[in-house]
C-alpha cells in the first residue's frame, strides 16, 4: 500500500513552511493524475474507430457526405486531435462539460448531477453497511483463528469473491421478486409513486432499492471482512499488544481499542482504493435493476458514442475516485493517534 | 488411498479443493466436444424445456441444449481467462523488473503510470474500447490484458528491489553477465513463484470481467456461447425459465471459487510468517 500517505506524509512533522511544500507537491501530484487520466482516455476513445455521427449519417440513407462534415465541423470533430484535446482541456477546467452529442444535447454536466445522487447514495450506504458487518467479523475471525466461526466466514468469503454480482442479483431477484414476491424487480419507483404520501414515497424507494443494495453489500463484504482480518491478525502480532496484554488489561481492552485503532488504518486506505471499483460495478447493477444512475448514463452514452458524455463521466469517475483517496488519508491522519499526536505537539 | 496423500490432503484442504476445482473445469471445457450431448448452436423442438433426462440442465428460448452450451462456454471463458491474464503478467513482469533494476527515473515514471492506472475507473474504460472496437474475443483479451498489469509490476519490481542486492547477482554482474541474462536467470527465476500465485489470480479476475463484459452485451457475440452471454438471455427469460440463470452462473462461481482457492493457499504456503 504504497498510497497509504499520499498526504498523510506531507501533514507530518517538519517546520510548517516544508509541510506546506509537501501539501503543494501532492496537489500537484493529484493535479497530474487527473491530467494522465483525461489525456489516455481522450486519445483512447478519439483514437477508435466510429464517431458520434454515425448515427445521423452513415447509418441514415437520406444523409450525405455533406451532412457528415457539417455535423463533424459542429461538434470540433474535423480538427487535429491535440488541437480537439486542448480545447476540450481549456473548457474543461472552466467547468464546462460541453453538451451531449446524442438527440437531446443537454449539458453533460446536468445530465450527471441529476444522477450521481443514486449512484454515490447507493454507495454510501452499502458502504456503511458493509463496513457494520464485516469490521465485527474480521476482529472476531482473526480473534479466533482456525475456530468453526473462522472457518465458516472463509468459506462464505470465498463465495462471495467468486460469485458474480449480476448473477447474485438475478438469484435474488428471482428469490424475492418471482417466487415470493415481496420485492419490485427492477426501476427506482411504482407507477403510482407521485400519488403517494411521503412516507408511502419513502418505502417504495427502499423497497425498490433493497435488492441492489444488498447486492452492492455482499459484493464488498468478502474483501472487506477478509482485509479485516488479516489487518488484525498482523497487529496481534505486535509487541505492542503483548504489552497491553502483559499490563493486566482485559482481552477486550486489547482488542477493542489497542488492537482494533491500529488494524483500522490500512482499511481506511482499502476503502480509498476500492473507489474505481464500486463506479464500475455500477454500470452492471444499474442496468440489471433498470436505475436511472451515473452507470447507467455512461452504458447509454458508450454505446452511442456521446464523447463529451463519456469524457464527462470518465473526468466525474476520476475525480470521486481521486476525492476517495484523499478522504481516506484524511481519515487516516484522524485514526491514526501516532499523527495526532505529532498535531498536537505543536 | 494412502497415508501421506491423505495427510496431504487434510493439511491442505482448500489447495486440493481449489486443483480440483481447476482441473474439473479445464478438463471439462478441453473435452467439450467429447461430452457435450448435443451440438451447442442446435436447436431442438423443446423450447424452455425444464432440466430433464433428455436435456440434463434445460434448454433456452431457441431449444438450445444448456449442458452442451456450458460446457462450449467454459472454452472460451478459461481461455479468455489465460491469455488476458498472460499479457497482463508479461506486461507487468517485464515494467516491474526494469523499474526494480534500473532504478532513477525509470522507476519513477514506471511507478507513477501504475499510480494514474489504479486511479482509473478502468471498468469504464474497458467498457468504452469494447464497444468502439468489435466486440471480438481477440480485442476482450487484449483489453483486459492492457489495463489489469498493475498489481504484478509492483509485485515484481519489490521483489526486483531486494534481489538485485543479493550477492549472487554481484557475483555474475562481476562474472560478466549480460544484464538481460541477470535479469531472466537470477532476478527473475527467483521471483516467479509470487508472479505465478498472482497469474492464478488474475485468471480469477479475468475470468469475472469477461463475463460481466459479455452481460452487458460487449462480450462473446451470440450465437456463440459464453457465460455472461447465457446469463443475459436468461434475464430476460427469468421468469418462465429461472433455470437459464442459474446453471451459468454456478459455472462461473466454481471456476474463479477453484482459481481463488489454489492461489490464495499457495500464497499462504509462500509466505513464511503464516508457515507453523
């Protein structure tokens, strides 16, 4: 975990004008990234065959060739790819995600805001609930290596690993939805949704979002309970819970508060890193359940070739992904008390 | 059976449970053509037949026999599997043990496009040339290959790091060795048992994208079978026919479950410290 103090590091110890350096250095770093990123999908997506008026012309017999450049000339696509990259750049970091190429070109960037709710809300509270299931399981696993209650979560752990989360959600689907009916299959509200009172808005929402949820959940809950785990398991080792132990303090002491604090931090770094993964995952799910989601946007604007949309969506992933990593070191130095204590010192 | 398979066998439980898994799968998919009871891409009169003797798991909207398309389907997801996670592993191995040997600023452009790649929501991006390109099992391999070699190279260029201070690779820097000829018989033939523990992995990992791609509809083209693909048709058959969407995807589950299980437990087993 080599990006486990990608600002942790500059925060810590020296005179404040070398850490406000190191601040700058890592901004930049991120700043940088963030440009490797947009300039490998950029020439990617350019680079391929097929362009976003296909569509409109090659594919409709009443459009000619004159049609085509004059469709290319509006959207930019006629100039040199550096020339189209810099001006996408320029407008970019103005905010400006340019408007859609598909039929209806509104801004990209109304099109994402209204969806990234669901998207990062789904994610948010799986998150929580995953991080409730499995930090108990893990210590407790780890607490009690090579017990039937060990045994029993790595096997459960190694299903969930391997089970694809689509077909986990066509086996609950098919649990709840079809055989016992009590869930909607798919989409994010009932036909009379408008009609309902809050509260009765409230539970069709989370009726129709407790499959995937629980998918998302599970999904995660393996990785995370196992990284547990083995986090735990290293700082058992430490001389430092020797220590505690030898002082006389009780077995929960230890592993609750010494123990627990410190098996915490690489989690924290996981959970920054499994960013990327949790947006992809999303384009599945949305479109098994019918959610009207930023994986769903992206999946609609791929297969029609949208590039200011795919840019956008490609610029947005990034940014959480970037804003993910910085949030968990952020976290870490509030975790970590060796980093607080260096804080405060001053 | 005798006494030290047996000995074997209970003291690595979930490495023979994961070889099992493997071969079972591989030598299934290899003899394909051997035990499959129908052809693949027939169809029969039985349409959404429910699994019975004449058709062991089923058949599909067309009266496709599944039995026979699964087992079709297993050759191309191991094999997709295989070479994505080939490429990957030489892409990897060879930036990991540049960066690892050479140091300077290789190294630190070699490590910094690793950190840009993990940053990246590499889904999305898979997604985006699959469906630009022909969604070919050529261009799947290639793709998946192209944007999963992270993790190896920094396997590789830390054990690179340790390695190239070991005397032995003084002794033949001093001998007059070439440094490819370091690099491939000391560096690298020291370092291959992690590189292969992570292989099996990946093949793991391979294995799931490539079925999440052809899901989606971007993987294996129709009337190919593969198990994404089979998976997809059975969503829109679920109700009628659940049992389209579930044989598939059991499938998948023992073949990454078996690739998991050998390369977590040989990991374990190369790892000193959990050695007792």
């Amino acid at each position: 975990m080599s990006r486990a103090s990608l600002f942790l590091s500059a925060v810590r110890g020296g005179s404040w004008e070398a850490r406000l350096r190191r601040i700058g250095r890592k901004v930049l770093w991120t700043a940088l990234v963030l440009l490797g990123i947009t300039v490998i999908s950029f020439g990617v997506i350019h680079l391929a065959p097929g362009s976003p008026t296909d569509m409109e012309t090659t594919l409709n017999p009443l459009a000619g060739e004159a049609a085509r450049r004059q469709l290319e000339s509006l959207y930019g696509l006629d100039k040199p790819l550096y020339v189209q990259y810099w001006d996408w750049l320029t407008r970019i970091v103005q905010l400006d995600f340019g408007r859609s190429m598909s039929a209806d070109s509104r801004p990209v960037l109304d099109k994402i805001l209204e969806r990234l709710p669901l998207t990062v809300g789904m994610n948010l509270v799986s998150l929580m609930l995953t991080l409730l299931i499995a930090i108990p399981i893990g210590v407790l696993s780890a607490c009690r290596r090579n017990s039937l209650l060990d045994k029993t979560v790595t096997i459960l752990v190694f299903l969930g690993f391997a089970m694809p989360s689509f077909w986990l959600a066509l086996l609950l689907m098919l649990f709840f939805g079809i055989e016992l009916q009590w869930l909607p299959l798919s989409g994010l509200t009932s036909l009379d949704f408008a009609q309902r009172d809050f509260w009765g808005k409230a539970a069709d929402l989370a009726s129709h979002l407790a499959l995937p949820i629980l998918v998302y959940t599970v999904g995660s809950l393996a990785g995370m309970s196992r990284y547990m785990r083995a986090c735990m398991l290293e700082v058992l080792r430490q001389d430092y819970i020797l220590t505690a132990r030898a002082k006389g303090l009780s077995s929960a002491v230890v592993i609750w508060r010494h123990a627990l604090r410190n098996a915490l931090l690489p989690v924290i770094t996981l959970l920054g890193l499994s960013v990327p993964g949790l947006i992809g995952g999303s384009v599945i799910l949305e479109s098994i359940f019918a959610l009207p989601g930023l994986g769903q946007l992206f999946y609609a604007a791929v297969m029609a070739r949208d590039y200011t949309m795919i840019m956008g969506n490609l610029v947005i992933g990034a940014v959480l992904t970037l804003a993910g990593n910085i949030l968990a070191d952020v976290c870490y130095g509030l975790a970590d008390p060796r980093i607080r204590a260096a804080g405060e010192e001053r | 059976m005798p006494r030290c398979l047996r000995r074997f066998l209970g003291r690595h439980s979930m490495l023979a449970l994961g070889l099992g898994l493997v071969l079972l799968m591989s030598l299934a998919a290899m003899a394909a053509p051997l035990l499959a009871p129908y052809d693949p891409n027939m169809p029969h009169d039985a349409v959404f037949a429910p699994p019975s003797s004449e058709f062991w798991l089923g058949t599909d909207r067309l009266g496709r026999d599944i039995f026979s398309r699964l087992l079709y389907g297993g050759r191309v997801s191991l094999w997709v599997g295989f070479v994505a996670v080939g490429i990957s592993t030489l892409i990897g191995v060879v930036l990991g043990l540049v960066s690892g040997y050479f140091r300077g600023w290789v190294d630190e452009l070699i490590m910094r496009v690793v950190d840009v790649m993990l940053c990246f929501p590499s889904f999305f991006l898979i997604l985006s040339v699959i469906a630009f390109l022909e969604p070919s099992l050529t261009n799947i391999m290639i793709v998946i290959g192209l944007t999963s070699w992270m993790g190896v190279a920094r396997l590789v260029r830390a054990e690179t790091l340790s390695l190239r201070e070991r005397e032995f690779v003084d002794a033949a820097r001093l001998a007059g060795c070439s440094t490819s000829y370091i690099l491939w018989r000391h560096i690298l033939s020291n370092a291959l048992a992690p590189v292969l523990i992570s292989a099996t992995l990946g093949v793991a990992g391979a294995i799931l994208v490539e079925s999440s791609l052809s899901f989606l509809g971007l993987g294996v083209q129709p009337p190919d079978a593969s198990w994404g693909n089979m998976l997809l048709e059975g969503k829109s058959a679920l109700e009628i026919a659940p049992w389209l969407s579930v044989y598939p995807g059991m499938a998948i589950l023992l073949t990454v479950l078996g690739y998991n299980l050998l390369g977590e437990s040989l990991r374990d087993m190369a790892d000193p410290r959990l050695r007792r």
